[in-house]
C-alpha cells in the first residue's frame, strides 16, 4: 500500500537510541511524558509577564515538571499558621530565598523543584531531616511535630484542577493530538492497532510494525464495521420478530393451561361423580342383605319361642302328673311319653348363611371398581385423541 510522502523520509532516517534493557526504555518514554505534562502544568501556573513597574522575577526553571511528583510545603509547625496560595500573606519566592541560611551545606536542596523555597520537594526535605536530629524547618528553623511532610493542599488541588481540565480539552477536541509527542496522530500502526504520531513511527516502541494512513485505515474500518451493522440490525429484526412469536406462545400457553385445567377438573369429577354411585351402590346392597337376614333370623327366633312354650307345658304337665295318684299316674303315662317323644326331636341349629358375606363387598373392591370404570377411561382416551 503507498505510504504518504513523509513516511518515505522518515523511515529512512537512522534510528539512534539509548542501549539498555526495556526497563529503561519504559522509564525514558515515561520522562518524556512527564517533562511534557510538567511543561504544560508550569505553562498553566506561571503569572503574567511583569510591567516595567514591577520588580523583576525570576521565571521558573522548565525541569519543574516534578511538581507533579509529591510537592510538600514547608513543614507546618504547631505555631506557624497555614496560608492559602492565593492569600495576599503569603511570602513570596524571593522572600523566602532570601530567610534562608547563608550556608548552602545546612539545607542540600537538590531536586529542580526546590529551585522555588515556595514548595519543597518531599524527598529533599526528607533528606534534610535525616541530616538533622530534630524535625525543624528549613527556613524559620521551628521544629515541626511531624513525621511526615504535610501536603500542601492549596497546590495538590490546582494540580489535579489543572489535570481534570486538560484530560477534559483533550476528550472534547483534541483526541487528534498525541499525549506523548503533541504532534496530530496522521498514521495507525497496525501491530499496535492504535493511531500515532510521526515521531511514535520512529520511535523503538514501534521499532519493525508497519502503518497506514489513518484515512486508508479508517474506510476499511468502516466498511468492515458497515457490514458487521448490517449483520446485527437484520439480527436485530429477526429478534424482534421472535419476540412478538415468544409474546404469542405465552398467551397461547395460558390459555392452554386455562382450559386444561378445566377439562380435568371435568374428568375427575366423572371419575369422583362415578365412586361416589359405586360407593352409593355398594352401601344399598349392604343394607338389603342386611335386612334379609335380620328378617329370616325374626323368623328362626318366633319359632324358637313357640318350641320353647311346647317344652315348658309338657315339662309342667308331667311335674303335676308325678304328683298324682297311682291310679291316674298309669292312666296317663302313655299319653305323657307320646308328648315326651315328640317333644325330643333335634334342637334347632343357627341357620347357614345368617351372616353378611363380607368379602362379597370389600373382596377385590379396587379391582372390582376399576373393571367397572373401563368404559369411562376408555371414553376419556378417545376423548384425548381427538384433542392431540
């Protein structure tokens, strides 16, 4: 694919870099991005020019990007009150510089951001006190009751204003614009997959990829993404249609379940409908074998009772006749053991069959019932067919 103009130049260039280890490569590329960022905070922070009128003052020195390391103020003692930045108390630079002690050796300040006595380095303040047997202030020389530097709030919270509004320029408008070089992004690298800048091309980090234009990458992006839509807007349809069939199959499966529901209700109060006419059917026969028999044994009992009034006459008979003359005892002896005779015919027995045949009723009832209930299952099949 033909390369714009300036690539051809660009990629002819010898390349010419630091030798070490990818860990100093990264912390290289990590400097660079911080002395930009540094650059453009200090650009941010920095006063207008001064008038004629007005004393000169020092600018501040551009390695100053480290105030976007830790920053401490001056250690606050439990006597010295803490000022704002923008308070008109506040000392200024060369007034601090010039209440420091003449001995340069006192106080080794040896980072750029404490070119500025305004705001101290944490590591150099650090050091100081590990130089020093007590905690004690750099320039007003009160000890401080602190183990730790405090942060000066006033400058943390600038800094990080001073963050959130450029992060904010650069989502707005200025996606265009490389955060590690400020050079336009004008070329994609295709192993990286991001777009860069010129100088990002001849960087090691992209040392052997290959790039694009971007507006060469960006129309094969975006038909490739073009028909990808496609594909998922038809998918789109196609969901929405199976939704609609989805919604139907509910409203169908309730009204399934609806009347259902009433057929078997319908079947089992057939079923419940025909036990309970068995059950009534099988309790009559009950009570009709009951009554035969209760009557056939009324019957047994009367003629019980007549047989036992004949055996008590006669017994009473031949009580009177042992109590009677010799004359009238032989006179009436063959008549009394006639009625004796008669009298000692076989006592009636229980009746055979005088009981209830239990097992007529209770013998095989679940079987007997269902036997009866074949005619009625065997609608409700056909039934259930004719459905299905």
């Amino acid at each position: 694919m033909r390369r714009p103009p300036f690539s051809n130049s660009i990629l002819k260039m010898k390349r010419t870099y630091p030798s070490g280890s990818q860990k100093q490569k990264k912390k290289q590329e990590e400097e660079e991005k911080r002395k930009h960022d540094s650059g453009a905070l200090l650009k941010f922070l920095s006063p207008p020019p001064p008038s004629q009128a007005d004393s000169p003052v020092p600018p501040p020195d551009s390695e100053n990007g480290a105030v976007l390391k830790s920053l401490s103020p001056l250690p606050q003692t439990e006597d010295t009150p803490v000022h704002s930045p923008y308070s008109e108390n506040v000392p200024s630079t060369l007034t601090l510089q010039q209440q420091l002690p003449a001995n340069d050796e006192e106080m080794p300040l040896t980072s750029s951001t404490c070119s500025s006595i305004d705001d101290l380095d944490k590591e150099c303040l650090q050091q100081f006190w590990r130089t020093k047997k007590t905690q004690e202030c750099p320039v007003c020389r009160r000890r401080s009751s602190r183990d730790e530097p405090p942060v000066r709030l006033a400058l943390k919270n600038l800094c990080e204003s001073f963050l959130k509004e450029r992060n904010e320029r650069r989502s707005s408008g200025s996606e265009e614009i490389c955060s590690l070089h400020s050079e336009k992004l004008k070329l994609f690298c295709l192993e990286d997959k991001q777009p860069v800048c010129v100088v990002c091309m001849n960087s090691q980090k992209h040392d052997n990829h290959k790039f694009r234009p971007i507006s060469e990458v960006v129309s094969s992006y975006k038909e490739e993404l073009n028909t990808a839509l496609k594909s998922l807007q038809e998918k789109l349809q196609h969901n929405e249609r199976m939704k609609g069939e989805f919604k139907k199959t509910v409203r169908h499966i309730k009204s399934q379940a609806e009347h259902t529901e009433r057929q078997i209700k319908q079947q089992f109060e057939k079923l419940h409908q025909f036990l309970r006419d068995e059950e009534e059917a099988t309790i009559t026969a009950l009570r009709e074998e009951e009554e035969q028999k209760k009557q056939m044994m009324k019957e047994k009992l009367e003629e019980m009772n007549r047989h036992i009034s004949a055996l008590s006459h006669t017994i009473k008979d031949m009580e009177e006749m042992m109590k009677a003359s010799d004359v009238c005892f032989l006179k009436e002896f063959p008549v009394s053991m006639e009625r004796v005779q008669i009298s000692s015919q076989p006592d009636p027995q229980t009746p055979s069959g005088a009981l209830i045949h239990v097992p007529r009723y209770l013998g095989n009832l679940p079987f007997r019932v269902w036997k009866k209930m074949q005619d009625i299952v065997q609608n409700i099949l056909i039934n259930h067919t004719e459905n299905d």
